[in-house]
C-alpha cells in the first residue's frame, strides 16, 4: 500500500505540471480514492495496537500486589467512568 501512494504521489506531482486537466481530474480522483482506502487499513492497526497495550497493563495490574483489580478492563468503561476514577487517584496521590 506504501508503494501504491507513493506512486500516487509521484503521478500526482506529474499531472500537476502538465496540461491537461482531464489527467490532473483523474489522478486527484485516484489519489482521493487511496486515502479512503488508507484510512480504515491505519484505524485497523491502531486498534490492535491499542487492545494490546490494553492487554499488557491488565497483565501487569493483576501481578502487582498493590495494584487494584478494579482497573483491569476500565478502559471499557463510559467517559464518566473513567474520569470519575482518574480524580479519584489524583485525589489519593
């Protein structure tokens, strides 16, 4: 995919200094189409990479003695939640 908008940009930068405006419609049609395709594909990787940071931590919650299981998974909680149990350790430090 890397190679895909590389080359895009590369056509890009062609259509953009010639003369031809059918070329210069079409490429920034394709370009505009690589990038919704690019999206959901970077969204994708966050999220893994995001539930395995999730994991980790919960891992290392339960080990420690002195942390608190009540965090483990507290990122599924709402907004509200999760801010309610933020002030709580800001109170507590």
């Amino acid at each position: 995919m890397l190679m895909v908008a590389l080359l895009m940009c590369i056509v890009g930068v062609a259509a953009f200094f010639s003369d031809n405006e059918h070329f210069l419609g079409g490429v920034s049609l394709a370009i505009s189409m690589v990038t919704l395709v690019l999206i959901p594909i970077l969204q994708a990787t966050q999220n893994r990479d995001n539930a395995a940071l999730h994991a980790k931590i919960d891992e290392l919650i339960k080990t420690h003695e002195g942390a608190r299981d009540s965090l483990i998974g507290v990122e599924k909680q709402s907004n509200d939640e999760i801010e309610k149990v933020r002030l709580a350790e800001e109170r507590s430090a």
